[in-house]
C-alpha cells in the first residue's frame, strides 16, 4: 500500500545532528513497477521511515524514447555532502554517471562485464553462422 | 387397531353421508364390514355443503359485496381501496345464453316458435364489436380514472397540484391573455366552523400568472368546488399584474434582502448561466416572471404565501442602477471575472462627491448597501462522517493507485487510438483493458 | 571511497559548479549560426516595439472581452467609486492591458544543441539506454536548467532541445502546456481553424506549447499571419497581443500591399504613415527612405507606394478614392454649415 500521506520532499523537519547521514534510494511505486525517491536519511532508520529531505527521484523503468530518468536536486546534495551525508553506492555510481562525481568503479565494472558478455555472444553468433555456411555449402 | 376399528363403526353408522366413490360404496354394502377393513386407507367420504353462500344470494347481491363497501366501511376509510384495485363488476352487460360464439338457443335467447316455424337452434354471424362494448361498459364503471401526465405537465411531486400549469387565464372581453400562464403554488382544503353546519370545508388555491416577460401577477382564490377554485384564482390573478425590471433579461437587477412577516429571503444576482437555485416557489414564480438565473435563500418561515409576498416585495422594491448611483452620489462601477475584472462604468450621477464628503462611517461596500446591511447565514459545510474511519483511510490508500487511471486511458486513447502503450509490443499478455464486463460479453458473443 | 568523495565534494563546490548551473550563456553561444539576419535587436529596439504598441490601436474593451478558457464564471461584483478612484481604476486596467498585450518575441529559429561534455569508452554498453539528469534545484528557470544526458557508448552531452521540452514538462510542468504538441497542430487540423478565423487562440495555444525560438512556432505563426494578410483580416488580430508581430513579419518581408490598402480603404491614414516608418527601421536600405514627408500623409503615401508597393495600381486607385470621398465630405460640411448659417 502506498504511504499516505507522502512525505513532503523539504523534509519532515526531525533532524537527528548527532547521526549519521546516507544519501540513498527509497523505494515506492508498486509491485513491478518500482520508483525510487533519492532521499537523504538517518543510517539507522528503515527505507519506511520519514526521511530528512528528498533529493531527488529514480525512474529505473526505461520509458518510450529509451530513457531512464533521473532528477537531483545537486545544491541540496551539495550541502548534504558537506555537512558529511555519504552516498550509497548505486546513488554515488548514478551521480558519477551525471558527471558529479568520478565514474564509480563498479560502473566500469559493469561496462566491462557487459562488454565481455556482448563479445562473447557475438562471437557464439558467428561461429554458429559459419557452422550453417559450412553446412549448406556441404549439403 | 381400536381407532381403525372406531373409523370403521363410523362409516357404517353414517350410511347417509354420500359416498364420492360409488364402486368403493357398493363393495362396502355388498361384502360387508370385513372387507371394508381391508380396503386401504384412502379417504373415502368427501362432507359436500348443497347449501353455501354462493347459492342462498342471488348474483346482484354478490358482486355488490366485491364490488362496494358499506357505509361504516366507507366511515373508516375502506372505499379507497376499493378505487385504487379498481374492481369492476364483470357480470354486468353479461347475458346467459350470449357468448363469444354467437349462437341462437331457442328458447334461452330466442322463441321457439316464430309463427308456425320451429327454430333450431344454430350458429349466427359472430358480432365483432361486442367485446369493445363490454369492455367499454367495465371502463365506464370506474368513476374516477387518474390519467397519467407527462413529466412536464407534472407538477413539484407525484400528483399534487402544487407547480402544475394551468393554462393563460380567460379572456375578458376581447382582451385575451396571450403568452400567458398560470402556475398552481398552494392548493389545499380550507376549513372553518361554522354555527349551524358544523365544520365547513372549502378548497383554497394559491396561484402566480405571467408571461415570461417582466409581467405577472398572483392570488388566493376559495371555492367549494377545486375546480372553481382554480379559475377565480387564475382570473384573480390576471387582474393584479405587476411588471418587473429585470437586468439583461436574465436576472434581477442587484442582490437584495426582502422580509414579510417572520419570512426573510436573501436574493443573489447570478451570472448568465447559472439557473434557480431557490425556494421551488420561488422557481416557478422566476419562470413565470422570466427570470433565468438567481440564488434565493429562504430564512426564517416558509410559509408559502408568505415567500411569494416577501419575494415580490423584494423585486418590486429593486432600484435601477442609475437610481442607486444618483441616491449614492457616486459613480457604480461594474467588475466581471470574464472581463479580468475590468472596471465598467454602469451608472454615474448627475454630480458626483469628493473623497472629502463620503463619510467612514457610511456603508460604500455595494452588497451591504443593497442589502441594507443584513448578512446571509452561510452555513458551514461539514466532511461527510466516515472520513473519521478507518476503512476510509484504508479505501484511500487502495485508490491510491488509480488516481490518474482515467487521464492515462484519455492519453493512450489519444495517442494511439486505443488502450495500448509503447510497452504492449513487448508485453502482448499485459495489454491495458477496461474492467467492462458487458463489453467482455459482447466480445465473446461475435467470437462465437 | 567515502572519504575520497568527500574530499571531492569541496573541490567540486568551488570549480565545477559555477560553470555548471549556468546554461544560458552555453546555449546563446550555440545558436549563433550567421546564416540569416536576426530579428531579435531589430524587435526589441525600444523605437520599434513603441511604434508596434501604437500600431496595436489599444481597445480596452476588446483586450478585456469574455475568454473562453473554460473557467468557472462568478456572479459580477459592484463598487461605489468617486471620480478619482475611478480614474485610478481605469489606470490600473490600463497596465494591465499593456502586460495582457506584451508581445511574443520574434527571434531566430534556435539551432540543435550539440556540445559533448565528456567521452568515456570505459563506459561503454553500462547499459542500453539512455540516463538523463535533470537538475531540479529550486529557482532555476526552465531555460537556465541543466540537463545531461549519458548515451551507451559512454558519452556525456547536453540534452536536445526536444529532451529539454520533455523533461521540463515532466518535473516542472507549465499549466496548458503538453508534452505531445496538441493536434489543432498539425495541418489539416490547423487548416479549418485557420478557415473559421480563429488566428487569435491558435496563436495563444501556440505561444503557450512552444518557446518562441522553436521552429515549429516560428513555422506556425508565419503560417497564421501570411494568411491574415492574404484575407485581409487585420482586423480580428488588431488589439491584440499578436498584432505587432504580425506587422514586424510583414515589414520583415516586405509584403505591405495588402496591410496598406486595409487601412486606407478604412481611413487610418495615420496607421499607413506609422507603417511606413516601421517599414524605414526594419528595412534601412530600401529605397523610399530618402522620400521627405512634408506635412501631406497622402501626398507621402502616394510617394511611398510608388517606389516600395509591388501592386501599384490597386493601392493607388484606393488612395485616389479616398480623396475624393474626403473632398465630399468637406463640400458636404461646407454647405451644412451654409444652411446653418455659420459660414
């Protein structure tokens, strides 16, 4: 069920100074089709509690021009950041990927492994290519 | 056992009762008693009355008892049920012998002898209208027959008189009231006592008269008779007409306050557009005046007599816009939110004040000075109940999810001319449909 | 990792951002092709936007006429009001009107955006689609806003103009105005609302769904004012906010015949000289500046007319019937003023 009411995206104003913050996904939408707000947070709460102030929004659903949409609120990240809010490691690889932070590694990883995987199945996709040359020139 | 044998005493000792079963009877009188007790158990005596209500009173007598309801009856009020179930004597224009079949007995409908002939009885040509005519005689029976009007004939509620038309009143001379028509607004029965008839009953109506146009006129007019009661009110009416300023020909000319006895109405000039929102007898009067659009509140007693009066006080007592500016000395200024609240010049006087000789103290704002400083309760309106419960919160969390439902079908219908998206290529099972199981019904019927 | 992008974070703060949030001065930068001549100096000239508000021919009751956007009506109001605050009020009304009339700029069609920010082929097929970044930070105006986009091959550029109108839309969404161009857009639509001479809402609906440097807008309003001048419908757009406009495209290329004859077939001389010297600001070069106006409007017009009109014969027979009608008049004055005695 969605959380009624939704927390207002300038935060609801309980500010605990002495805990750690983290900037990170929370995630709303519904089942199968899932929509993340980027929020900054207490470490120690739970992604159901009310959080310190919204940030930003992730719609990891690609939409009809091939898009996954992401929105920052990058002067709120700013002070968060200083006042020494760590991101989480999906939300600091979206904001290396917009060119705010250096590209996380992970994000080479994946560039990687998923270079690897096109190669190889482009690879399996010629030799089987050749493999039905062969055959028809045979036959 | 001792019963079974009581029972057969019984039949032997009553030998007079008639017996139903004649073979049964015979076997009993013939084998005798040992026999009976062995035959089975079925009733053999049926107890037959020759005498019974049916034919100690003649025909007359009993459909009158269906039919009609004795004076104590009718004291208590039981002669209206007989109106209502509508019972009809069907014995009447019945006569023995004349049937569907138009067939001659003689003797029952004809002589036996015509001369020195001898009729035999035989067939005649059958007589298409005689079921037209009994059935004609069954309808004449009903005294009073409701006839069913049209919703727009149809008055307030059900068949009341009250808002029902009742045509333009009579012409006088050769003076005819054209375009005119008269509207019932209070139609009831009157009484008073009198010293040596007792109570007296009279039907008294309240009817408004107009043309639509500016012109009407109202009055009470009392008869013994409803329907002469009506047409004196009707003409009545027609004598007392009052013509009444309307601005544009839609509405009144400013809001206004108007009292009569313990009734207070508050009257609100509307845009074009808006309608009657009042008092049903307020309504019918604007549509006999012609006015389209206006805001009645009604405080204080609704007598209806009383509303009529204090409405027509209030239209009678309008001032023009120019006689409003020229009792202010100031210029009137309209402001309209289709105009972005430009300012219209409507009325100035003939020699308008300074700032220096309006006093403070006076009443410049226009609505509380045309409604001589009386203010509209307006009540406050109250969340239903079950916003407080529960379940309600429950229900809005699951609505939740739909809230955009229709304006996303609205644009996939506009984009694509049916409910499909970009994802329906992909996802063919997931196709977006309506939870419309007529049209499902339907869909499946042209498969078959 | 943390610490490292905190260390970052100051760094960033000071170096990167300024030049970060700032989009206009990147996208003034790009449009500029030189192709063709702009507009936009010539329309914002304080002379000429005076001379396009006079032309408008200011109509108070025609700015404020009944709209039909689909809003609740309420009943009207009253005011008792002395002479003076009725004059404040119509003053008031005044300035309203002139911001209800405040043109639409005419500039240049804008050209594709195309600025790459960074390429990295380490990043390439991270993923199959497209990420796009909006910054949603409060106050920034929607032209002002920064939107990138990373492509699967791993580069970083600025969105398309397209994409910006999407996302605008998407996060900070102007009242009216649709993601998809409504379709009274598009041709055949277009056309019969053309036919039932509604230039006014088609150019409201435009203004609002487009940036005035949007080609598709440019496209339209061209289209609307060519086929005003072509019916001679000067009329229905005159006391509006598209008026001035209009006569800034039709000075712009040089297509007056129709505009001048409508107004001296309908006796606003003066309008046809304000043109004129309209016309003489736009085009500097052309050749009827030097023809000096001495007093006579007619005399001047008749001038003008011979030297820039492309349908010479028409105007001229129109401006010769207009004297005569003129002379009429006075001869006509002459002899009520006769029988009054007055002489």
């Amino acid at each position: 069920m969605p959380r009624m009411p939704l927390h207002p995206a300038v935060g609801t104003g309980k500010i605990n100074p002495f805990a750690k913050k983290v900037i990170r996904f929370v995630r709303y939408g519904c089942t199968n089709r899932p929509f993340y707000h980027i929020v900054v947070m207490e470490a120690y709460k739970g992604q159901r509690q009310p959080p310190t102030e919204q940030l930003g929004s992730y719609d990891s659903r690609v939409n009809v021009h091939n898009e996954r949409l992401v929105a920052f609120n990058f002067e709120r990240i700013r002070y968060w950041l200083g006042r020494g809010a760590q991101p989480t490691k999906s939300v600091a690889e979206l904001l290396g990927l917009a060119g705010f932070f250096p590209i996380h590694p992970r994000s080479y990883m994946t560039a990687w492994r998923h270079r690897r995987l096109n190669d190889k199945q482009a690879a399996q996709a010629k030799d089987a290519e050749e493999e039905s040359k062969e055959a028809s020139q045979t036959s | 056992m001792a019963s079974r044998l009581l029972r057969a005493f019984g039949l032997i000792s009553n030998p007079l009762k008639k017996t139903t079963n004649n073979n049964n009877g015979l076997i009993c009188q013939q084998a005798g008693m040992v026999l009976n007790l062995l035959t089975s158990h079925v009733p053999v005596t049926n107890i037959v009355r020759s005498t019974s209500f049916f034919n100690k009173l003649p025909a007359e007598s009993l459909w009158k008892g269906v039919t009609s309801v004795s004076n104590a009856g009718r004291k208590r009020g039981r002669a209206r049920a007989i109106g209502k179930k509508g019972i009809k004597n069907l014995n009447r224009g019945q006569v023995i012998g004349i049937g569907k079949i138009n067939m001659q007995w003689p003797g029952l409908t004809s002589p036996i002898l015509r001369g020195r002939e001898l009729i035999q009885q035989h067939k005649l040509p059958e007589d298409p209208e005689r079921e037209a005519k009994l059935i004609q005689l069954r309808d004449s029976m009903t005294g009073f027959k409701k006839t069913k009007l049209s919703p727009i004939e149809r008055g307030w509620t059900g068949d009341k008189m009250g808002g029902r038309s009742i045509g333009p009143p009579d012409p006088i001379g050769e003076d005819t009231f054209e375009g005119f028509d008269t509207r019932v607004l209070e139609f009831k029965i009157v009484t008073n006592m009198t010293g040596n008839m007792g109570r007296k009953r009279r039907t008294s109506a309240f009817v408004i008269t107009g043309n639509g146009n500016g012109l009407a006129g109202f009055a009470l007019g009392k008869a013994l008779d409803s329907r002469a009661a009506l047409k004196t009110a009707k003409n009545r009416a027609a004598q007392k007409l009052i013509y009444i300023n309307m601005y544009n020909n839609h509405t009144v000319l400013h809001d206004f306050y108007c009292q009569f006895g313990k009734t207070k109405i508050f009257v609100t000039k509307q845009y074009e557009g808006f309608g009657l929102v009042c008092h049903r007898a307020i309504k019918t009067c604007c549509e006999v005046i012609g006015i389209k659009d206006l805001h009645a509140k009604v405080e204080g007693s609704t007598n209806l007599q009383h509303i009529i009066k204090a409405f027509f006080i209030g239209l009678l007592q309008q001032k023009s816009h120019q006689e409003l500016a020229e009792k202010k000395k100031l210029h009137l200024v309209e402001f309209r939110k289709e105009n972005d609240y430009f300012p219209t010049l409507i009325a100035s006087p003939s020699k308008v004040r300074t700032e220096n000789y309006v006093s403070t103290t006076e009443i410049r704002d226009f609505k509380q000075y045309v409604l001589g400083g009386k203010i509209m309760l307006e009540k406050r309106k109250l969340p239903p109940f079950f916003v407080k419960q529960k379940s309600w919160m429950i229900r809005q969390r699951k609505q939740e999810y739909l809230r955009n439902q229709d304006k996303v079908r609205l644009r996939m219908l506009a984009e694509h001319g049916e409910l499909r998206s970009f994802l329906t290529d992909k996802y063919p099972e997931a196709k977006p449909r309506l939870m419309n199981f007529k049209s499902k019904r339907s869909a499946e019927a042209e498969a078959e | 990792m943390n610490m490292f992008l905190r260390k970052l974070n100051t760094f960033l703060r000071n170096s990167q951002c300024s030049s970060f949030i700032k989009y206009r001065a990147f996208s003034s930068k790009v449009s500029e092709t030189g192709s063709e001549r702009d507009p936009a100096p010539l329309f914002f000239n304080e002379e000429i936007q005076n001379l396009l508000y006079t032309l408008t021919r200011v109509d108070l009751k025609k700015v404020f006429r009944p709209q039909r956007d689909g809003q609740q009506m309420e009943p009207p109001t009253y005011k008792f009001l002395t002479t003076r605050e009725l004059e404040k009020a119509m003053k008031s009304a005044k300035r309203k009107a002139e911001t209800r009339l405040q043109m639409p700029p005419v500039v240049k069609k804008r050209s594709e955006v195309t600025k790459i920010i960074s390429t990295d082929p380490a990043l390439e097929s991270y993923d199959r689609c497209n990420y796009v970044f909006t910054d949603i930070t409060y106050g920034i105006s929607n032209y002002d806003r920064l939107i990138v986009v990373r492509e699967p091959n791993g580069v970083l550029r600025h969105a398309k103009w397209d994409e910006r109108h999407c996302l605008n839309q998407i996060y900070f969404p102007m009242p009216g105005r649709e993601i998809i161009a409504p379709r009274m857009f598009e041709q055949e639509f277009l056309e019969d609302l053309l036919n039932r001479q509604e230039y006014d809402f088609v150019l409201n609906r435009a203004c609002l769904q487009f940036e005035p440097n949007d080609p598709k807008y440019i496209e339209i309003s061209e289209k609307v004012y060519s086929i005003v001048n072509e019916k001679q419908d000067f009329e229905i757009l005159r006391s509006t906010r598209h008026y001035g406009p209009m006569l800034f495209y039709l000075a712009w290329n040089k297509n007056i015949d129709n505009l001048l004859l409508e107004n001296i077939q309908t006796e606003k001389i003066e309008d046809a000289v304000l043109f004129t010297k309209l016309y003489h600001k736009i085009n500097p070069t052309a050749s009827s500046v030097d023809i000096a106006h001495e007093g006579d409007d007619i005399q001047y017009l008749r001038e003008f007319v011979k030297s820039e009109a492309a349908n010479k014969g028409k105007l001229e027979a129109a401006i010769l019937s207009y004297k005569e009608l003129e002379k009429e008049r006075q001869s006509v004055a002459k002899g009520i003023q006769k029988a009054h005695g007055i002489e």
